[in-house]
C-alpha cells in the first residue's frame, strides 16, 4: 500500500501503518546519527534538555555529505541503524515516534518500537544522490561541532521510504522471506 504521511506525525497515524507499506513523508524531519545520539542519550541521562523535541518526530540517521553548488544538500542516504540500537528505546520511550535507516534492528529495539507505538522506515541504501532531491531544506539545530553528524532540521517532500517494522511489533525483514518462500 502506497501513503502520504505529513510529519512529524499527528495522533495515532504511525500505529496504522504496516510492515511493508510504501510511504512518501512530507513536512519536518531531524538528522541524527551515531555521535548526535550518544549526545542526546547522555543529556536525557543527566535530566538536561535536548535541543530538540523527540515526541511525534522522526530521526533520519543520516550524515549528508556536502551540498554543491545551488543544492540543499549533499547526498542523502541512510545509514545502518543497528549502530543507534542502544540508544534507541530511551528516545522511543520519550516520544520519538519514527526513525529512518537501513538494515535490521535489535530484538531489543523491535520491542521498544511495539511499546511505544512506533515505526521503523528504511530508505534504499545507495540512493543518496536522489534522496537529496527529496529535501527542500536543510537547516543546522545543534551540536556543530559533529560536522555532518551535526543535527539538522529537514523539510522534506515525497521522501520514499519502506514500513520495515510497525507499530505492533511486525518486522518485514523477519517476515516476507518465509511468506516469500510460500509463494
């Protein structure tokens, strides 16, 4: 099934999408990777404030390279997300409601994302050059010091992405190959 959503997500709109659903996301999503998450976990850690809201939104982890001349940014591809798995059930915990990756994620993480009513998208891995055609802007919100880990603030328009893992704890890269295998 092909959707639309707008983010970041409003009311119960992550827990109706499936494992294996096609979605184009449109609206505001942040940048977060390896570095940035160790940061944000050790602010939560603390008590101390991070610099920005996790409730409804999304993380893309993803680390841009630089934009070119009359570009919004550099190429965009994912990144593998079993690198934020252990940071990754705190921030679902205090209101992240979707992240974007590639590869599988932990029975750990899986779990989380069913508690917390979550969803888990993967991007097409080698594709960053038109997944950059996707972002209509790209602002710098914290930690400037990462470079291209640094946190961004993303406006995106019709970004494709795959539900891998829903709301109820569905894991398409655990369950299409057996139902492959039936067909």
């Amino acid at each position: 099934m092909k959707r639309r959503i707008n983010v970041p997500f409003k009311g119960k709109e992550a827990e109706e999408l499936k494992a294996g659903d096609y979605v184009y996301l449109n609206g505001t999503i942040y940048t977060a990777r390896d570095a940035a998450h160790k940061r944000m976990y050790e602010s939560m850690k603390k008590g101390e404030e991070l610099p920005i809201a996790l409730t409804d939104n999304i993380l893309y982890y993803l680390g841009p390279s630089p934009a070119r001349e009359g570009q919004v940014i550099g190429s965009a591809g994912p990144t593998t997300s079993s690198r934020m798995d252990k940071y990754t059930p705190d921030m679902l915990a205090a209101g992240l409601k979707g992240m974007v990756g590639k590869g599988k994620r932990s029975p750990e993480v899986i779990k989380a994302i069913a508690e917390n009513k979550a969803v888990y998208f993967a991007a097409v891995g080698g594709a960053g050059a038109l997944l950059s055609k996707c972002i209509k802007s790209a602002d710098l919100v914290a930690y400037e010091d990462l470079g291209t880990e640094a946190i961004r603030r993303l406006t995106v328009e019709d970004l494709p992405v795959i539900v891998v893992v829903d709301a109820e704890g569905h894991d398409l890269y655990a369950d299409a190959p057996s139902k492959w295998r039936k067909e």
